[in-house]
C-alpha cells in the first residue's frame, strides 16, 4: 500500500448583510494512490476487508448557501451542493482488473439540498426543514444504487430563560423524517 495523497484548489465567496448571509464555494480535490476498502468475501460470511489503492479520484464541486432573515419573526435559509467525484483508474483486487476508471464514487451523491423556515414568536419557535440527497451508487462498477430521496423533519421550542440557578432552560420537540421515507 502507498500512502494517499491529495491536492485541493478551493475558492469561495462570503456576504454579511443586515436580513442576508450569502456563500459560494468551488473546489477541485485530486486524490492519488486513494485508498479504499475492499470486501475479501461475501458481507455475511464475516471475513475481514482490506485496502487497496485504487489510484487517482478525482472531485469537483460547487456549493451555495443563503440565509435570509425576511422579518423578526421569520428566516429562510437554503443550500444546495452540487459533486462529481470519480475514480481516474481501474485497480486490483487481487489478480482481477476492477473497471472503476470514469465511475462514479461510492456513497457520494451529485446534488444534496437543504431547505429550512423557521418562524419565532415571543418565546416560542417552529422549524420546518427539508434535505434532499441524490440517487448514490454503493458498488465501485456503478451497477447498484441508493434512490435519491426528500426528508422533511420539524421542530417546535420554548425558551424558558433564566429559572433558579438555571441561566436558561428550552425545551424543544424534534419530529424526524415526518413523511416515514425510507
């Protein structure tokens, strides 16, 4: 095994306003000698895995956030990352050639966005957010996948303050996954 390696070029731009924050990123990460893991065997037989280097990956993206506080009382806030990430050469696993030059890497999405509302009133909050992740592949051949899937999740808070020796108590409620996607 060699050690990996990397190069990374990133740039990116930031805004500070009164109602606005704003970023924009691009980045470019070149990988060599990356390594991954490698099953020795079927997942259930329970032998151990081990690592391979697979050569170059390469991955490019962009990112964009916006906060935006409309009111007092109420805050947009949404991002959205777009990634290509990809394998830049076939490897071994063993003696067999695996084919993963030009395919997509594993467990890395293309497109991930996140939307949140929150609105407040006196001491009181709500939150409703949304996250979407893209489809991602699970095998290094590009050849079985994870749909792409929405998740909605919601929050509802009370700031109590200071009470006793307490400088400020909240209670909150979180609802996770509303809509039971799976």
């Amino acid at each position: 095994l060699q050690p990996e390696s990397s190069r990374t070029f990133e740039a990116g731009l930031r805004t500070v306003r009164e109602n606005l924050e704003a970023s924009a990123t691009i980045y470019n990460v070149k990988f060599d000698d990356r390594l991954l893991g490698i099953a020795r065997c079927a997942g259930i037989v329970g032998c151990a895995g081990a690592f391979a280097n697979v050569g170059q990956v390469d991955s490019t993206g962009a990112e964009v956030a916006v906060q935006w506080r409309v009111n007092k009382a109420f805050d947009l806030f949404g991002s959205v990352s777009d990634n290509d990430s990809q394998y830049g050469s076939d490897y071994l696993d063993g003696a067999t050639v695996i084919p993963a030059d030009g395919k997509q890497v594993v467990d890395a999405p293309k497109l991930l966005v996140a939307l949140e509302a929150t609105w407040r009133w006196e001491q009181f909050d709500v939150r409703l957010g949304a996250k979407y992740t893209d489809k991602r592949y699970i095998t290094y051949l590009n050849d079985s996948e994870v749909d792409s899937f929405w998740v909605v999740d919601a929050t509802v808070g009370y700031e109590f303050g200071q009470i006793g020796f307490v400088d400020s108590l909240r209670a909150q409620l979180n609802l996770a996954n509303l809509f039971d996607e799976e």
